[in-house]
C-alpha cells in the first residue's frame, strides 16, 4: 500500500471474523465505482488501555483505496461502521522500503473544539509525525495524514502509519522510545510538546496485521 496514490481510504470496522467479513462483504464494497485494492486486517491488541479510546472496539478491519468520487456503501451499524478519508494536502512522511506493508497503526484524532483543528493538523505534521519519521523506526515506513470526507465529521483526521514488518505492535511499542532518545526526556518541554497538544482529543489508537 505504501506506494498508492488514491484519493481516499474507505474504512470498515466489525467484530466478524476476517474469513466470514471477506466472504460476505469484500465483493460488494469493491464493485463500487472508485474503489480499489482491498485488504483486511486482524486487531492484534484488542481493549488496549495504554491510550484513550472513544470509538468502540472491534476485532476485523476493512481498507479500500478510493477515488474522489466515491459514494460509500449503506452499512449495518450494528456489525459493521465505516468511516471514509480523504488524503490532506499535505504529503505522507517516512520512507518508502519497498516491501509489502504487512502492519498498520491506526491513529484516528479530533479537535476539541472546531476553532482549533487547524492548530491540531498543523501539530500532526510539523511536529509529531515528524519526530517519528525523523526517528526511522524500525518496521515504520509511510505516515500519511487524511481528513473525514465529511469535514465537519468525527473521528476529523487520520494518522495512517504501514509498516513492513510483521510485528506491528512491537514496532509501535518501540517508537516512543526512539522518538524520546531524539528529543529529551518524558520531563523535557520538547517531549511534552510532541506527545500531544491542547486541541488533542484521541479518538482510536490501535495496531492491525494483514490477514487478507
């Protein structure tokens, strides 16, 4: 995925299992206009409580490339929720491997406020995703950032971390670290002011390995 130059991702989230998701849904969702490259990935840390969650877990996730004039599908709320992203203009960071991306970290975030969302996309870009490109971690490639196709919805923007590796929890586990070795110390101005900010609100943090 780490090369694609889509418009858009389009998102499903379910407790299905990958095999029953795939059979049942894979084929529908991709015959839509716009729509390209499916995978799907299993949550490989389920009910983490090391970081906020306000959006509800869930076991399988869904990813289809898509066009700027897509039209996501009706959903069932109660198996399956969707959410559907559009690339900001600003680029993706961190290097291309070359290697399939075989990891993901999903980071969905919102403003606090609607007054400072620029000030939270504008901390996303310049300051903490690029601490963690410039800390080269191992497993890490891209970092794209995208925004809700509806601008006024929730989650408002994502951090689309791939990863080549095949132990996607442990290269998120081993990036805090990097990043601290680069800039000071938990206590530090510098390190508080990369770990977050006053428009920060987490919405979902998680990690997910390519099953399909």
């Amino acid at each position: 995925m780490e090369d694609r130059t889509s418009d858009g991702l389009y998102l499903e989230m379910t407790d299905r299992t990958p095999a029953r998701y795939a059979s049942e849904r894979t084929a529908e969702v991709a015959d839509i206009d716009g729509t390209s490259a499916p995978s799907i990935w299993r949550n490989v840390h389920r009910d983490r409580s090391d970081l906020p969650r306000v959006l509800d877990e869930f076991d399988t996730l869904a990813v289809y490339e898509v066009g700027a004039a897509f039209v996501a599908p009706t959903t069932l709320p109660d198996e399956i929720r969707s959410l559907h992203f559009m690339r900001t203009p600003r680029p993706g960071q961190g290097t291309l491997s070359g290697r399939a991306t075989i990891g993901l970290s999903l980071v969905l975030i919102s403003p606090r406020d609607e007054a400072t969302a620029q000030d939270l996309r504008d901390w996303g870009d310049f300051v903490h995703i690029r601490h963690i490109a410039e800390a080269a971690v191992p497993g890490f490639t891209m970092i794209t950032p995208y925004v809700n196709a509806d601008r006024t919805a929730h989650p408002r923007f994502m951090h689309f971390y791939e990863m080549d590796c095949p132990d996607p929890e442990r290269a998120f586990k081993a990036m805090t670290p990097l990043v601290t070795q680069r800039i000071g110390p938990r206590e530090s101005v510098e390190w508080k002011q990369w770990a977050t900010c006053p428009s920060l609100r987490i919405m979902y943090v998680n990690t997910f390995e390519r099953v399909g």
